[in-house]
C-alpha cells in the first residue's frame, strides 16, 4: 500500500510537470533529427567551459559527453 502512495506522488509531480518533459522530448527529437542542430547546442556548451580556461579539446570532449549524457546524441565527427 505504501509503494503504491509513493508512486502516486511521482506520477503527480510528473503530471504537474508536463510541460517541461513535452519540451525535454522534443529538444531531444530535433538534436537526433538534424546533426547540425545538436552540433551548435555542443559548441554552446564547449565555449563557457573554454571561457573558464579549459583547452579546446578537453571543453569538447566535456560537451559530447554531456551531450551523450543528456539528450543521447553521438559528436559530430
């Protein structure tokens, strides 16, 4: 009985966040469909950690990991 409460809070705190995992899925859509989109969110990522004095292919390699991590998309080669 009480497993069943307790998923029955995540299931609301899912619903009241709907909206957050509609965009979450659909930003995952368009970075798998279109290579070049999910190139310039990796650059965006790269460029602050660079900022902060990483090297370039040390910041790059941190984005594509985050990238894999987050949204599941391979680095563009």
């Amino acid at each position: 009985m009480r497993k069943l409460f307790s998923n029955l809070g995540i299931r609301l705190r899912n619903l009241w966040n709907w909206r957050t995992a509609w965009a979450y899925r659909h930003l995952t859509r368009a970075m798998k469909n279109d290579p070049d989109y999910a190139h310039s969110w990796q650059c965006n990522i790269a460029c602050p950690l660079m900022d902060e004095g990483m090297n370039h292919a040390d910041a790059n390699k941190a984005a594509d990991r985050l990238m894999a991590h987050l949204f599941g998309v391979k680095p563009k080669p």
